[in-house]
C-alpha cells in the first residue's frame, strides 16, 4: 500500500511524547512490511536543517492561502517538513512556550494539515490510507471531502485516525472556525461543537473512517464517562470502528545487551551488568551503594496524570522504608520543587535529576530494581515496557496500556510486575509492600525478571495490527 503519515511531531527530529516515539518508528516497521510510507511534520524552530542532513525541495507550495516550502530526510520512510516561518520556523516550542500555548495553535495546525494534504501530489504519491494523529491533524477527513475532492488520490484514500491522549483535544472559542477558514455549519453537535467550542479533535472521531488508540484497554476506558473526556458517548456510537493497537518500543535503542548509554551490558542469562549499573547508579545520583536495598525508579513528567500526587502523598512511608528512590523528570513547579526539598533532606533515601536526559533515563532504567508508574491514566505507556525489556520490575496502577502490557505477580511463578487498581496512596504502597515481598524471596525476584525479559514489545506486531485495519478499511 501506499501510506500518508501525518504527525506533528517526529523522533528524532521533534518530540514532546509517545506521539513523537510512534512517529519515529511505526512508518519505518510499516515500511519494512514492504509498503511506502511517507511521513509529514512541521520544520520547528529546533530542527536545524543543515545539521540534520535535510534536502530543500525546489519547488514552492500553497496551501490555506500560505506559501511553504518542503524539505525531505531520506529513509526507509521519508520524512517531509513544512516549512512556515511565521507558524513554525521562529519558534523555539512545538505547541507551547514559556509554559503558555501559543494563542494561534488553531490556525497554525489547520494551516499544517492543509500543507500535509497537498504533499501527495507535490512529491508523486497515491495514499490509499493516510493515518492521522491526534487534534493537530484531526481536520484532514473534513478536508478531503471538502477542499480536497477533486485530487485524484482523494476518492480512493480511507483515514485512520489515531488518539494518543484523549484530554488534549484542541478545543478554541467558536470564533476560532473563521480565523482557521471553516463554514459556520461545523459548529454542530453532530459535527466539531463541543459545549459552543470548537473541538478540533471531534472533527477526527467524526469524520474518519477508522478510529485507532494506542492499547486495547485504553480503547475501552474512553468509552466511559471516566475516561472518556466528554466524548465517550461519541466514542460509543463509533465504538465498531475504533481498535486499540498497542505501542511498541524501539528495540534497537533499547536493548541492554548493546546500549551505549550503561556502563556494562548484560542479558536475561546473565545479569551481572545489571548490578554494575545499579551500583554506578547510585553513585551517579548520590545515593549510597547497597546491593541489599531496592532501587525505585520514576521517569516522566512531573503531573498528576501521571500519579505524582500519589507519590507525594506517599512520600513519608517511602521514606521510613529500606529503599532508595531515583527519580528524572519535569513538569508541574511544586512537584518539581517537593522532589528537590526532600532530596536535599534525606540524600540517603532520594535522589532527584529536575529535567530530561536520555543516557541518565537508560541507565535509571538498567539500574533500578523497581519501576513506579501509578498513573491516573495512562494510554499506553512506554516505560513499563523499557523496563521489563531491562530486567526491572514495574509497578504499575491497572489502567490503559499499563495493564496490558504488565502481568500481575501471582505471588510464585507467574506475572511480571506488580499491579494496583485503586486510585489512592494506601493502593499504591500495598503494590509497593507487595514488591517489596518479591524483591525479598530471591526465586520469585528472578522469575519476575526471567518472564519479564522475555516479552516482545518490538514495533513489528504492532505493525502487523495496523496492516490488518489498513486491509479491512480497502477490503
């Protein structure tokens, strides 16, 4: 098949999150199933051009009333940047700066789905599925039938449109339709309103003819009132065309038998890397070195969704446990400044990096014994994966992707993590207390580390998934 890729944002060239991960790589694993796959995605301030080896194409586009110019980055699946200077090129954020989303994100991703819609015939491509993903480039089924019917290609293609989170939805004020060049008749319930705003995300649900999210539970969750933002009743009335297809990670990058960014290797036979990166571990965080204590990991941002006020909350019991806690991340302020007061309290019990590094957040995942992820909600996650791949036993709340891809620990020879339901401090240490216990009996420890290493989370199944979605839309 002949597939159209649209994200606005890419790895390595632009990420924020999964969506930049899933970007990266499901295009080219699409691409080694034999199909030519095409990616488009903004040229950011960020992505310089020259060093990134970029080709500028010779030829000038239009679009929404806009000149833009395309530059290519060869691959198994090539990647094509809009360039806009005014919308992109002098910006130094995707989507927001200074903590503040830009005020013209409506019209700035309107304008780059648009540019995305006329690549096709700029660069000799007939898609016969164009995928879609999240609100930023929700408009393109809408545009297809509308403003881009009379292109050859328009009339054959089917679109999948993919929800990486649910609660950004790309919501505006109603007066937001003139300034993005739509008809006031999209302002329908049945159509882009929600509660007299314009929901750029609605457009996809409505108007696509696949729907995907990114875990089958996480496509289950979004059709209940607790999850579903607004639009589980949308999501139930589509319910027949929405599929959950799980992430997959990059196993090439994450593999601990080769990763560049440890100080000593090791697989599932033989696990004495692993306490070598746990003892450099420590003393890269300032930790004592203890080969007896367990070492709990956290990597991410600093927000509620992702549990961290349970965490806080749980702080004081963490603290008067045997256990040392590394954690990496960014987000909220006064998550940020809690972390950097109580390890500068108690250094022998935490250890807090304020920020993002890439080889501190593979060596946290070699080294630590324990990986905490008790998120409020999570669609699919990836860390849990990095972890299992890495011999590190996650604990995880039972939601979304995290209980798809987390086995709970029986208590003797089955599971590969530890597993929590409730949304509450005293859930998450008795999933603590629990792999506590497993750290403790030294034949159950191993055995979570054995079944865990064993799983596969490569982008090929997943791949294979949407290949079958992709028969099924033309079939």
């Amino acid at each position: 098949m002949e597939i159209l890729f649209v994200a606005s944002e890419v790895a390595p060239f632009s990420k924020t999150g999964g969506l930049g991960d899933v970007a990266g790589a499901l295009p080219r694993a699409l691409a080694a199933r034999g199909h030519r796959v095409v990616v488009v995605t903004p040229r950011y301030g960020t992505i310089d051009p020259e060093a990134k080896g970029l080709e500028r194409l010779p030829h000038g586009l239009w679009a929404g009333g806009h000149g833009f110019a395309l530059y290519r980055a060869d691959g198994p699946a090539p990647v094509y940047f809009v360039e806009h200077e005014h919308f992109f090129g002098h910006r130094r954020g995707l989507y927001v700066e200074h903590g503040r989303d830009y005020a013209d994100n409506a019209e700035r991703f309107a304008f780059f789905t648009r540019a995305a819609l006329s690549v096709p015939r700029a660069v000799g491509l007939s898609p016969e599925i164009l995928v879609l993903n999240d609100w930023q480039t929700a408009l393109a089924p809408w545009l297809l039938s509308h403003e881009f019917a009379g292109q050859p290609w328009a009339a054959k293609v089917r679109t999948v449109f993919t929800i990486h989170n649910l609660s950004y939805q790309g919501v505006f004020g109603a007066d937001a339709i003139h300034r993005v060049g739509l008809p006031s008749y999209v302002l329908r319930p049945e159509a882009m309103e929600f509660h007299g705003a314009l929901n750029l995300m609605k457009a996809g649900l409505v108007f696509s003819d696949a729907l995907a999210t990114v875990s089958p539970n996480y496509a289950r969750e979004i059709q209940t009132p607790e999850f579903g933002e607004g639009l589980d009743g949308l999501l139930r009335h589509r319910a027949q065309r929405l599929t959950g297809i799980l992430n997959g990670i990059d196993v090439e990058d994450w593999d601990p038998t080769k990763d560049r960014h440890l100080p000593a290797r090791y697989s599932a036979q033989d696990l004495a890397g692993k306490a070598r990166c746990k003892e450099a571990l420590q003393r890269e965080m300032g930790l004592p070195v203890r080969a007896d204590v367990p070492l709990v990991a956290s990597v991410g941002r600093l927000a509620e969704q992702k549990g961290m006020d349970l965490v806080a909350a749980t702080l004081p019991e963490l603290l008067g446990m045997d256990v040392q806690l590394a954690l990496l991340g960014s987000g909220q302020h006064h998550y940020e400044e809690l972390f950097r007061r109580v390890a500068r309290e108690r250094p022998d019990r935490l250890a807090a990096r304020i920020g993002f590094d890439e080889g501190l957040a593979h060596r946290i995942e070699a080294g630590a014994d324990l990986f905490l992820m008790p998120s409020r909600f999570e669609p699919c996650g990836l860390n849990q994966m990095y972890s299992l791949r890495y011999g590190t036993v996650p604990v995880v709340r039972a939601v979304g992707g995290l209980d798809d891809t987390v086995e709970d620990w029986d208590g003797h020879d089955r599971g590969t993590g530890i597993k929590f339901r409730d949304y509450h401090p005293g859930a998450l240490l008795w999933g603590l207390r629990r792999a506590l216990d497993a750290f403790r009996d030294r034949r159950a420890w191993l055995g979570l580390i054995a079944r865990g290493m064993a799983q596969d989370f490569s982008w090929d199944s997943s791949a294979a998934r949407y290949e079958e979605l992709f028969g099924r839309l033309h079939g």
